[in-house]
C-alpha cells in the first residue's frame, strides 16, 4: 500500500509542476524564449501571497488571486521593457534577460524579507484528507492543486484552440513576420503570453507555497528546474504532455522517497534523464517541429 | 481616384540599395502587372507598399494619405493585403484556421469564410488539414484566400505562379475577375508575359531597381516589353 500510496501523492504532486510549466512551454513556443527566471517568478508569486497574508492581513484565498494579477501585471512590464527590447538585440539576449532575472529577484527577497521563510498557512485545510484505504489518504489541498492545474491546463487549450486571440497567438508562433501583414502587431501578442505565462506561475508558486506552508528566496533554483523537465519529460508544445510530464515527474519525486528520503530530486533527474535518451521529443512531443 | 501613390522611392536591405527613385501611381479598382527579370526589384517594391521594408528615401501614399511612416501592422489595418513570396502559411493552423486569422485586420468587407469558399472550393475541400501538408498550388490559393480575409482595398500578389504547373496557375488566376468584381485594386508580379497581358490594365517594367517603362496592357506591344524586361536598348517594333 505504500507504494500505491507514493504513487498517487506523485500524482498529485505533479498538478503543481505542470501548473509551473504550462508558462515556461508557453513563452518557449510563442517567442522562443527559455525563461531561466521562471522558477524565480514562481517562488516571487509565492511570496507576494505569503507578504499579502502576513504583513497586510488578506484572506489566505484571496492571496492567491492578488498573486497571479501581481505577476501578471509585472509580466507586462518585463514583456515591454525588457525582453521585447532584448528581442530585437539578438536571439540569446532574451536568455542573458531572464539569467538576470533569475539572480535579482532572490537576491532582493533576501533583502526584502531575509532568508527565513515566510509562512502562509492554509488552516485545518493543509492537514484535512479523504481515506481512501488504510494507508492511503488523499489530502484535500493536494487535490485541490491538481484539479486548479487541470483547470489551467484545460483553459490555456480551449484559449488557444477556441478562440480568434487563441488562433492568432498559434500564428505568431509560426511566423512572427508574416502575422504583421494581417494587422497583427506581434509585440501584443508577445504582451499577452508573458502575462499568461507569469500568471499561471505565480498561481502555482502561490499553491506551492501553501503546500510547504511557507516561502524562501532561493527556492526557485529548485523549482526552475521542475518546470523545465516538466517541458521535456511531456514534449515541447504540447499541453497535456505538460499535465503527463509533470505527473511523470512528481510520481518519480514521490516514490523516490518511499525508497529513501534522499532520492527524490534525483529520481526526478533520472527520469528525465531516461526520456531525453530514449524518447528526446518528449512523452507527447510531435517529433521535431518546425 | 489614386489609391496608391510612390514618389521616388529609393528602398533596399541594409548597404544594398535595390530601387531607386521609384514613381508609381495605381488607380482605385486598376490592375497593374510589374514585369521584370529576377532580382529587378519587383518584391522589393511590394514589401516597401505593404511596409515590410521601409524606404530609404521617397513617399508611400496609400488612399489619400501619407504611410511612409506608417509600420506594416498598421497598413494592413488600412486595406493594404500583401501574398507575400513563398506564401508564409500557417503551417501548424488548419486551412480554416489560417483564414480566420486573416480576418484579424478586422476590416469589414465582401470577404468572409462563406464568400471565399465559394469562390475556392478546392480551399473549402481542404478547410480542416494542417497548411503544412498542403500542395504548392492548395497553398497559393490558400495564402490568397488568407489575405482576402483581410478584405483589403490594395492586394499585392507577389509571383503567385511561382514552381506551380500551368493547369494550377489557370485555377488560380481564373479567380481573379471575382476577386475583382467588387472593386479591388490588385498589383501582381508575373513572370509570364502572355498572362500578363491577358490580366493586366496596366503594366510596369521594372529593370535594375527602376521603373523603365509604365503603359495601358492595350498599348504596349510585347516587343517593348521584352526589350524593357532584358534592358535592351531601344524598341524593336
């Protein structure tokens, strides 16, 4: 039973990496930027709930939808200010960008707010669970993370697939040029994935840090790398390879532990180390894409 | 009325200059062929009405105002409609797809996913493949249909016949008398000149980066053309 148990609480784990990743696959696909920041952008969600929560007194809930506006809003601004510019400059500016990015903001946390975490606790909620079976419990928060990412997920896709912006966001994917010639500025829909994108994340860093019951700057060296082998384990530009891939790799994590309590990460790393050889373009990558 | 209107348009990429003092006047509702050998300048141009490029030198008019300035996003919202060289497709949209993105200049017009599959039902047959996997010919059509969308009041067709058989170049061109049925001002680059008579009201004769020899298709002879398409010196008649 306890490795059933390793099994689902991987599941459930996984709901969080691909939350995470959904906004790394995202900004990959649509402008080619590997956002090395992205971790960081997750642990900056995390902490703006947990400041939220802990310095100004806002309901635990709402902490959340303050975190994925707040991020989203700062998505708009790096878009504009930063990465469009270094966009132009050359195509591993963006790179360079977002590295820095990734070195500033744990460092002004660190400033801001020291290294000790800052709690956001979640009440009787974070301990409450569903008995399945003897042995096996499915704690309420974890499934609640699980369906919020299937829910992002789901969402992103029918964005993308159902609607006109959707459509549109597809093409300049494929042609950034050529999308110009049909009255599309291709620097607003650039706009628009980095706030989806930073959106997305700082929910999931918001959950995570619910989850861990609090928040530290440096955690998103950690979690940089969830999203990115996330991406890879499910296949680039594929969306439910993202929800597979972070369930793969959450499973990996968890029954890691059930083996010893110091393999997780690399059970994690192995797993994705086993699919970049065996199967490059991903669990439900499409092979190599244009 | 003009719609379109360039005065002495110097344009290119980077160091390379590739037109030079180019004067260019297109009618509402004219049809205009530019002739001319590869690398004369014909694209060039195209790119610097639809503002892809834009010019060193000189003045785009388009509908009675100035657009030099104006970047590419912005003409398109003004009903100017580029096919551009190589059709640009999609390529991981459906056929369906691609046309609805079309529609994004959001211009108001005769043209819309039921107008354009009437008028192409080859188009229509293929509305749910990938573009990617679509034939040369079903791509042409295709990236025309996607800027007819647009509903533009300016289409430019860059070498629309271009590594297609003849039989598919017919299809393509037997649409143009729709295409021009509500009004629309085209200016087409064909390579063949029996075509570009049959189509034309107006010719252009682009040689080396300049325009050399401009005329009503009725009283230009071939000949002139010919010898303004190589560069020869004088007329033969």
């Amino acid at each position: 039973m306890n490795w059933v148990n390793a099994l689902v609480q991987g599941i459930l784990l996984g709901g969080i990496f691909a939350m995470a990743a959904s906004g790394l696959s995202l900004m990959f696909g649509v402008m080619r930027i590997a956002n090395l920041a992205h971790g960081d952008l997750m642990i900056l969600g995390g902490y703006v709930a947990a400041a939220c929560a802990t310095y100004f007194g806002v309901p635990v809930w709402l902490t959340a939808v303050v975190s994925t506006v707040a991020l989203g809003a700062l998505g708009f601004a790096v878009q504009r200010l930063l990465l469009d510019r270094a966009m132009r400059v050359g195509e591993f500016t963006p790179l360079m960008v977002t590295f820095g990015l990734s070195v500033i903001i744990p460092n002004a946390l660190t400033q801001m707010f020291s290294n000790d975490a800052v709690p956001l606790g979640i009440g009787a909620l974070g301990t409450a669970s569903i008995d399945l079976a003897p042995g096996l419990a499915i704690g309420w928060f974890p499934l609640l993370t699980l369906v919020a990412s299937v829910f992002v997920l789901t969402g992103l896709h029918l964005f993308l697939y159902r609607t006109q912006y959707g459509r549109i966001t597809r093409a300049t994917s494929d042609d950034s040029r050529t999308v110009r010639l049909i009255g599309v500025d291709n620097r607003r829909v650039y706009a628009l994935t980095t706030v989806i994108a930073l959106g997305t994340v700082a929910l999931a860093g918001t959950l995570y840090t619910m989850r861990q019951g609090g928040v530290t700057p440096f955690e998103g060296q950690l979690t940089v790398l969830f999203a990115f082998e996330t991406v890879i384990i499910g296949g680039l530009g594929s969306l439910w390879g993202t929800l597979a891939g972070g369930v793969a790799l959450g499973i990996a994590q968890s029954v890691g532990a059930q083996l010893s309590p110091d393999l997780p990460l690399l059970a994690g790393h192995v797993v994705f180390l086993l699919v970049l050889v065996f199967r490059p373009q991903g669990l439900f990558g499409k092979g190599v894409t244009a | 009325m003009n719609l379109l209107h360039l005065d002495s348009v110097d344009a290119g990429y980077g160091d390379f200059q590739a037109l030079f003092g180019v004067g260019l006047t297109v009618a509402e509702g004219e049809l205009l062929a530019l002739v001319g050998a590869n690398g004369a300048g014909k694209t060039t141009l195209l790119r610097t009405i639809a503002g892809e490029l834009s010019p060193f030198r000189g003045s785009v008019c388009f509908a009675g105002g100035d657009v030099t300035a104006l970047p590419d996003v912005r003409r398109a919202r003004l009903g100017i409609g580029l096919v551009p060289e190589g059709r640009r497709l999609f390529g991981s949209l459906t056929v369906e797809e691609n046309l609805q993105v079309g529609a994004a200049t959001g211009r108001s017009g005769p043209w819309n996913l039921a107008t354009i599959y009437d008028l192409m039902p080859l188009v229509a047959d293929r509305r749910d493949r990938k573009a990617a996997h679509l034939s040369g010919g079903e791509q042409q059509a295709v990236a025309i249909a996607r800027a007819l969308m647009g509903n533009p009041r300016l289409l430019l067709l860059d070498e629309v016949s271009l590594g297609l058989a003849p039989v598919v170049v017919d299809r393509l061109y037997a649409s143009l008398p729709d295409i021009r049925a509500n009004g629309m001002t085209v200016v087409l680059v064909e390579q063949d000149l029996t075509r570009t008579f049959e189509v034309a009201d107006r010719i252009a004769c682009v040689l080396e980066g300049r325009i050399v020899l401009t005329g009503a298709a009725g009283e230009l002879t071939r000949d002139q053309v010919t010898a303004a398409y190589f560069g020869t010196s004088e007329v033969v008649s």
